[in-house]
C-alpha cells in the first residue's frame, strides 16, 4: 500500500508507550529551560513528553499526512513549532539548544554529522538509533574498534548508550536492534 512505502522511504518505527518515553525524558538533562529539536515527530508520542518537560518544542516531520495529524493533535500548545520538512535541510540555530529524537535509521548518520559539525551543537543529544550504528559512533567500549567517526568525535563528544529497547517497544517492529 501507498502508506506502507511511505513507511519503508521515511524509515518510520514509532514507539508506543507514553510511559516508556516519560521515564526516558525523565533521565536527561532536559528542564523548562530548553528549546528542544525532535527530528522525525511521527505520531507525536515523544513531542507530547517533551512539552510536559521543555520550554519549546521544535518538532520536525517530513511526511505531510503526519505533519498534519500532529497539528490537529498537538497543535494547540503555545510552545510547539512543527515544522514539515527535511531536518537535514533546516539551519540550525546558534543559541543552546538539545534534541531529543527516534531518528529515521535510514538518515542516521547524516543527523549525526549534521548535529556534530553545526557552528553551534546541541548541549545534548538523546537519540534512539540502530544499535550497529550507535555502537560505530561510540567506539570502544561500546564497539570493538574506534571507527573513523568515533575517532573524530571523541574529542569533542561523550557518546553513549543508556537505553536498549525493545523490538516490541514499536509499531511496526523494527528488523534491527535498537538504543
């Protein structure tokens, strides 16, 4: 169907516990100070934690059927800015800022990059990646090898996992791993 190959092209897995997602806001730095990016919003299930927890919400959804229905959903909250396009298109800003996302797998490491190398980058970043790729990013001891990028980022970047999901945390359920 036409919705299931939009799913495979925006890589769309959504989480579907509200409680799962508050728990795991609760553990971050985030405060009712933040302005915080969310890249890929979906349903808005991790957009409705955040703005319990943040000051602003900037949410970002490329698919114009879920920009929409997250609208109608959320859209009545003063400190929400929904924003339906490409996060990889978008300038970042040069004030503080952090980011909390289930990232589409299949642009992973261009957020990655594009967060990393921003003039300004964010003061944390919780994002729910692909385990492989996570573990790439971190380097040893996450992974058995310091990849290039972990080399590159290590310097400047704590990389960590603090969370493993589960594949039944999602719908649908992912075919790969998750942190």
């Amino acid at each position: 169907t036409k919705t299931m190959r939009k799913r495979i092209a925006y890589s769309q897995n959504f989480l579907k516990s509200n409680e799962l997602v508050a728990k795991l806001i609760e553990t971050t730095s985030i405060t009712v100070e933040d302005i915080v990016y969310e890249i890929g919003a979906g349903q808005g299930i991790i957009t409705q934690e955040l703005l319990r927890k943040s000051n602003k919400v900037i949410a970002f959804e490329i698919d114009e059927n879920l920009a929409k229905k997250l609208r109608a959903k959320l859209g009545s909250h003063d400190n929400l800015e929904i924003i339906q396009g490409d996060f990889l298109n978008y300038k970042l800003p040069n004030k503080p800022y952090k980011v909390f996302s289930n990232i589409p797998f299949n642009i992973s490491s261009a957020v990655i990059k594009k967060l990393t190398e921003a003039p300004q980058p964010p003061n944390d970043a919780y994002l729910i990646v692909q385990k492989e790729a996570a573990q790439k990013f971190a380097g040893k001891p996450t992974d058995k090898i310091n990849s290039q990028i972990a080399i590159l980022l290590k310097p400047w970047f704590e990389l960590k996992i603090i969370h493993n999901f589960q594949r039944s945390d999602y719908f649908p359920k992912p075919s790969v791993d998750t942190v």
